[in-house]
C-alpha cells in the first residue's frame, strides 16, 4: 500500500497485481446490450453476418435481426416493403430465396436490375410500343445450354441481364438506338440469347465473338468478344470493321464500344434517361449533344449533337463518317420585326493535325428557313474526314424580312467529333491487336448542300469522299 497527500488529506492507493486486474475487466458477450451490438452488425456484409451466426449462440440470435436483412434485400436486390408483402416472408427468407435463384449474380443484379427499371420507366413514358418487345428473362438451363451449344462461358453480367430480360423480339425500332440520314437507315435491336448463339463466330478473325445486337436495314452487328483472343480483351464489345487494305479477309479492325457488358449497357441507359439521346419519331437516335454547345445570337440560338456511323466508316483506309443535327430557335418572346431568313452559311473546320478549311454555301440542306418568334428548325447533315478528331464551328448569315438590306451573323457554336478508340486487327498489328487513335492525313468534307431524306449518295466507306457531295 502507498500513502500520498492529496488536497489537504491522506488517499491510500492500493496496488493490485495486473492478472487480478485484467480478471476484473473480462465480460462476455451475453453481458453486452444488444443495440451497440446491433449497430456493430449493421456495418457487415451478409458474408460476414453468416460468419457471425456462428460464433456464439448471442450473435447467432442478433445476426437474423430483420431490419439487418432489410437494408441487404434493398442493397443487392432492390426489394421493398411491397415486395416482402406479397411474399409474406420475413426479410432473412426474402434476401436467402432470392440468393438462391440469382445468387451467382449478387455483385451485378442491383446495377443491371436498376438500369433496365430507369429504361422501362422512361419508355413507357416516351416510347411505350417499344415496351412490348421486350421478352421476359431466361431460365439458368436455357444459359447453360447456350453456353454448352457454342462451348464457351459467357460472362456473368451478360447472363446476369438475360435473366432479368432475355433481350427483344425482332423489331424495327430496335431498342439500342437508330439513325437516319437521307437514304441511310440503322436501327439495332437487343438480340435474345437464343438468337445470338445461332450469329455465334468461330472464324478467323472473328474467334469467339458473340453478336449482342442486329439490324435489319444494313447486317450491322455489335459483337461482344467471349474470349481474350486475336487481340480481343473478353468481354469487350466492337464493331466490326474489315481492314479493306489488307489481303487477308481475316484482318479485322474494331471500333470499341464498351469494356464490359455492363458499362456498355448502363452507360446506354444513362443517354437514353438524361435524354442524351432523343426520342425522335418514337425511336431513339443516337445523338450525343453537349449541353455547353449552344451559342445565342440575339433572339436566335444554334445547339449542336453528332453522332459516329461506325458502319460506314473505316480505319484501314482511315475514313471516319459523322452526322450532326443542329437546332435553330428562335425565342418566343422575340419582337415580330425581328423575322428574318438564312441565306447562307460558313464552315470553319479543324482536324487533329490543326489544318483548317473552310467552306461558304447557300442555305443549309437546301433550305432557307425564315424564323419568326417560337420558331424551331432542324436539320441533319454529315461530314466525313480522315483524322480520328475534328470541331467544326461558323455562322449563318440572315437578313430581315422588313428590310433585306439588313444582315447579320448568327454564331454556330464549336462541336467537336472524336472517333470511338478503335483496336486493329492482330493481323495488321503482330501477335496481339492494339487499341490506338492514330493521326491519320487529313480530309473533310461538309455536305451541308444535301437535304435530310433526299437520296444523298454515301460513299461506301473505302471511298474517299469527295469535298463536296
């Protein structure tokens, strides 16, 4: 024992041996209240809340805490209150049925699941016939017996997804995107399984590639590569591009579309629901718009979207086709004097070496709109050129309808086309292809002169398209 003073009085400190001390503190877990405990297992993973159930029979017991198994039902499988109601099963049972039957795809359902309801909600709004296309999931048997039929394994997420929708019926519009220009026409459907093993590729320079969409109007394909040969990382997805300079039909070039099935398909659904891409003639088009690409002149505003056409383009020979739509408004509350019409328009075009041209013509696709107040046209026209980059940015020229000697300049905002990244073929490239944009000579070409709808004469892509169509 020790003496010590201590304000004024004496205090008896006694010393206590460290075992009999740690003895003191020792407490079990059945001596613990339960909500710190509850708070404690809330943090876990339903791995590590398994885990727990077994370590005594206290944690056993807190493990199968209902509202524990609630927020894992919400995380993993998006289940609601409505969904445990029809069940009439407590939230453990909810989440270890659903385990049971998709279970393999715990890390992609709640993503996948999630895109397609945004989908499904946003085209029953905007598009409701392209509802009906859709099919309902496949069975695990029916997966399997595909992955037996073409010998490969397919990649969880894209299973993941054809068991939640087992892709389309095959119509037109298709649900991943369409395009229109003049006599062009593409619109893709999303391939059933079933559909797609039948397209499955086994030849050279195509190994082990599996086609996810089809469009009737020009055979063109999206294939998603099941194996990491020829170059091909798995599970990437490309258009095809047959290298037209080489002497082997083998030599394949791609334009990458995805890395993933899953990025590839949310980051679809992600245009298609932030409107990214409109709905035009209730079919989305595949136009990509920046919301900062918009110029206002006065009462009159210009906006820009472009769009890549891998179909009919080519990197061997380097000929890259885009089609852009741009907006011309005029504001509602513009002063009636202010009618004025287009008369011309200008070009200022840059390529990725820094060249510029420039081109000067009538009207846009020969039209000369007039603008009055409220007023909207728009147009599609197309460019074509032979590095992977381009902005093009100019005016259009107007004059007042009061008065014809009074023009002015209304500005087109800079937009810029960038040519998807691109792999080439292995047999261009060695033992394994390479992903690259490389600067290719320079060639545009503005087409402005030509009307949406009107039988505008695309070149086949190993054309090298004249400066003005």
């Amino acid at each position: 024992m020790m003496m010590r003073m201590s304000g004024g009085g004496v205090c008896c400190d006694r010393e206590y041996p460290a075992s009999k001390m740690a003895a003191s503190m020792e407490f079990s877990l059945e001596d613990l209240p339960s909500d710190p405990l509850l708070l404690i297992l809330s943090f876990l993973d339903f791995r590590d809340l398994i885990s727990c159930s077994y370590v005594s029979r206290r944690l056993h017991g807190l493990s199968g805490h209902n509202p524990l198994w609630k927020g894992l039902c919400q995380k993993y499988w998006l289940l609601s209150e409505s969904n445990k109601t029809q069940k009439s099963q407590s939230w453990k049972d909810l989440f270890q049925e659903f385990y049971g039957n998709m279970g393999r795809y715990i890390d992609h359902y709640s993503t996948l699941k999630k895109a397609w309801d945004q989908l499904k909600t946003y085209l029953s709004q905007k598009c409701p016939r392209m509802i009906t296309s859709l099919k309902e999931g496949a069975s695990e048997e029916d997966l399997d017996a595909v992955e037996a039929q073409i010998g490969c394994k397919l990649p969880n997420d894209y299973r993941c997804s054809f068991r939640i929708h087992n892709g389309q019926k095959l119509v037109v519009p298709g649900l991943m995107g369409s395009m229109a220009l003049s006599n062009h026409y593409r619109s893709e459907d999303l391939l059933d399984i079933e559909t797609a093993a039948g397209g499955f590729q086994q030849r050279k320079g195509m190994r082990q590639c599996l086609p996810l969409t089809f469009c009737f109007h020009t055979g063109l394909s999206q294939y998603m590569a099941l194996d990491s040969v020829e170059g091909r990382s798995r599970g990437e997805i490309f258009y095809q591009c047959p290298d037209q300079m080489a002497q082997d039909p083998s030599a394949i070039d791609m334009f990458i579309t995805g890395s993933s099935f899953t990025e590839w398909f949310t980051s679809y659904v992600h245009n298609v629901v932030t409107e990214e891409y409109p709905i035009i003639r209730d079919q989305i088009f595949r136009y990509i718009h920046d919301k900062d690409c918009v110029a206002t002149t006065g009462d009159i505003k210009v906006s820009v979207s472009t769009s890549f056409l891998p179909e009919l383009s080519s990197v061997h020979p380097p000929h890259f086709f885009f089609t852009y739509r741009i907006r011309i408004e005029m504001a509602k509350n513009a002063h009636p004097e202010n009618i004025c019409q287009l008369d011309t328009r200008y070009w200022k075009i840059t390529n990725a070496n820094g060249n510029v041209e420039e081109v000067r013509g009538p009207g846009v696709v020969g039209e000369f709109p007039v603008m009055s107040p409220g007023k909207v046209h728009e147009y599609a026209s197309c460019t074509t050129f032979s590095t992977t980059s381009e902005h093009m940015e100019g005016h259009y020229t107007f004059h007042r309808l009061k008065n014809k000697e009074e023009e002015f300049n209304v500005t087109i905002p800079r937009f810029h086309m960038v040519c998807p990244p691109f792999r080439v073929s292995a047999v261009r490239a060695g033992s394994s292809g390479s992903l690259l944009r490389p600067p290719f000579e320079e060639n545009s070409s503005d087409t402005d002169d030509f009307e949406e709808g009107q039988g505008l004469n695309i070149p086949a892509p190993s054309g090298r398209c004249p400066r003005h169509i």
